[in-house]
C-alpha cells in the first residue's frame, strides 16, 4: 500500500509527513504578474458591486469583506472547474445528471471535446507522488485521443492558460508513481503530448503545452523557491546586532 493521503484543500500527506502539493509549490515559488492584477480587479469589482452592502457596514467588517473577496472567488472557480469536469465526464460516459444552469455551456464544450477528439482514459483523476523530489498532486486524464497518440492532459475552466501550466503539467509527468485503485504506487503511463484543454463558453481549445525536460527543471527551481519562501524572515534574518563597546565609550 502506498503511504499517500489525500486530505481536503489539495494537501497531502505521505507516510506520516505533509507533503506539499504542486499546485501549492506554484503558487509559492512562480510569480504570477497576472494574478496580481487579477487580485486588485477582484477587489475592486466586488467593493462597486456590494457599495450599499458595503456601506451598511462598520469599517472593519468593510475592510474583511474586500478583503476576503478575492479568495472567495478563486474558492469558487477552482470548485467550478472540478464540477464541470465531473459532470461533462459522466454524461460523456451516458449517465444522466442534472447540470446546473451556470455550467451548462462549459459542460456543452466538454461534450464536444469528447464528440471531436474521442479521448479513451487510461488514468482519470490520478492522485500522483514524486517521493526523491518530495511533491504531489493529482493529474485530470492520461489516456489515448483521435489523433492515435497518448496525452496527459488538464482541463481548465478559467479565463486563460498560463505559462505555468507547463510546470503543473511536467511535474505530473515527470511523477515517480500514481496511486492505483488498490492504494498501490505504479510507474505513470508514457505519454506522446501533453495540453490543456480550455473550456469557455462559446466552446474549447486543446492547447498543446511544452512540458518536457525543460520545464521540469524549471518546476524544481520553483520549489526550491516555494521553499525559501515558506521558511519566512526569521530563518535569514537575525536579530539587530548592538554597537560594540570600544575602549574611548567606556
């Protein structure tokens, strides 16, 4: 059996220690210009869309609403993006659900995806462990498309696909094991290509992404990164040292 356990948030923890997640080595250890901008907009917009709410309010609670909007919205889509993913590969696979109407269109270009390229799944929603680089995570979709070639692919539901996907992608690559359906470690599939598969409204892209050798170096300095930056201040910064005391001061 393997010693990986999936706990709730994307955390892991692998023989009794907590492992960190690729996901959360990303977000660490790569700067992310869009984000920021991103975290203002959200900020802003939820401030002008809840003004009277909002003035209703003492200061504090004003401040902690702005303030926790941006999470609260990332919690959302990130929610979003696994129930669209969820839904569309059920009805895909003729079960009958009830789709709920904010989802319906992404839902609607999973479908076609599916009607298009045809994919057969070797692995679906693989917990994945990576135990000499201390990393885990879980990939969407190992399996076969139209095209005759195996790809590891992701599915995403947000507004763009971002250069870091190439890390989240190559660090599920390049995985030492997954977790099988007997709890068990195997070695990953071979796979031909990797992408993303963006899911919007009006329909879906499949995004071939570079996530080879290069990009995996790349990922393992982001987690040296991630790493430095979770050890805060006080692991390089001591305490201020007092003048020295010289023979004309005394």
């Amino acid at each position: 059996m393997s010693g990986l356990e999936i706990l709730p948030r994307h955390k892991y923890r692998l023989d009794g220690r907590e492992i960190p997640s690729v996901t959360t080595l990303i977000d660490r250890g790569c700067p992310k210009p869009a984000l920021i901008q991103w975290a203002a907009e959200t900020s802003a917009s939820y401030a002008v869309d809840h003004w009277q709410e909002l003035s209703d309010a003492g200061v504090a609670e004003r401040l902690r609403r702005i303030e926790k909007a941006r999470f609260t919205e990332r919690d959302r889509a990130a929610v979003k993006g696994q129930q669209v993913h969820e839904l569309a590969w059920r009805l895909a696979h003729g079960e009958r659900v009830d789709v709920p109407a904010q989802m319906a269109a992404p839902v609607d270009s999973y479908l076609r995806f599916v009607a298009e390229w045809e994919p057969r799944e070797l692995l679906l929603e693989a917990a994945v462990v990576h135990r000499r680089w201390w990393y885990a995570g879980r990939l969407d979709f190992i399996g076969s498309l139209a095209d005759g070639l195996t790809w590891l692919l992701d599915f995403k539901t947000g507004k763009g696909v971002y250069a870091e996907a190439a890390l989240q992608l190559a660090a599920y690559r390049y995985a030492e094991a997954y977790i099988d359906a007997d709890g068990l470690e195997r070695p990953l599939p071979s796979v031909d290509r990797v992408g993303v598969v963006h899911l919007t409204g009006e329909g879906y892209e499949l995004l071939p992404i570079d996530a080879g050798p290069e990009a995996f170096d790349a990922f393992l300095y982001v987690k040296q990164v991630a790493h430095f930056a979770e050890q805060g201040r006080d692991r390089w910064v001591d305490e201020p040292l007092a003048p020295p005391i010289t023979e004309a001061l005394a």
